[in-house]
C-alpha cells in the first residue's frame, strides 16, 4: 500500500483544440505511467472531476495519489486517501487469501492427510479394543 502523492500541471494540453482537452488529459495520464505489464486504472472519481467542466474546461492541475501494485498501477484523486487505502487493504487480503489457496493449500493439505490419517488409525484402534474387550465380557 504505497501511495505517491503528485501534483501535475497540464498547460500543453490547452494548446489543443476545446473539443479534445478531456479525452488527451485522460490518455496522458493513462500514458505517464504506463508500462508493458503494468496498465493503469483511474478511479471513478478522478474521471468525473476531469469530465466535470465538461470535455473543454478541464483542470489545469491535478493532486494525484499513484500506487503501484505487481499487476496494476491505480490513480486516485487526493482527498480520496481513505477509499484508495482502503481498497488497495482489500486487494492485499484477498491476494493473501489467493496465495493460501493456491500454494500453501498443497501444504496444509498433506498436513491435513497425515493428521486424518493418524485419527482414523486411533480410531481404528479403539474400535478393535472395544470388539475385543465386548467379546471378553460376553465370555
């Protein structure tokens, strides 16, 4: 969970024509941190606060927090801190979770087949002691 914070100017993109400010600003951001492996998700919010105005009057600076994670790079707007790190908190459980599922789920599950495998054999044990203490009793 590292959040980046930023501030970016956007004075070039008023050099372009009104009709394309809102889709450019989108696009350079989406491009500033785009990678291969990595593409780049923009919250809903940040969206509408560029599409706000309208797609001429867009804001010529942006307060941005940046986290980077191993699959996605996420942009959020700067007073949206607490949802951005409660999100990227969520993402982190389930990744957990994900990976004690796939790779120590094979672990625990040979723990797990020894230890039901010792229960049955004490099982096993006690019933046969029961048969043979009843068969005893009976005589």
């Amino acid at each position: 969970m590292d959040l980046q914070e930023l501030r970016i100017s956007f004075k070039d993109i008023f050099d372009l024509p009104k009709s394309k400010r809102a889709n450019k600003l989108v696009n350079k951001l989406r491009n500033m941190y785009k990678t291969k492996k990595q593409p780049v998700k923009i919250s809903n919010k940040l969206n509408e606060f560029i599409w706000d105005k309208g797609r001429e009057n867009v804001p010529r600076k942006l307060s941005l927090l940046v986290s980077k994670e191993k699959d996605l790079i996420y942009l959020f707007l700067e007073t949206e801190r607490k949802e951005a790190e409660k999100m990227l908190a969520d993402k982190k459980k389930k990744a957990e979770k994900e990976k004690v599922k796939k790779g120590e789920k094979t672990k625990v599950s040979k723990e797990e087949k020894k230890e039901a495998a010792d229960q049955e054999k004490k099982i096993e044990e006690k019933q046969a002691l029961e048969k043979d203490f009843a068969k005893t009793a009976m005589k």
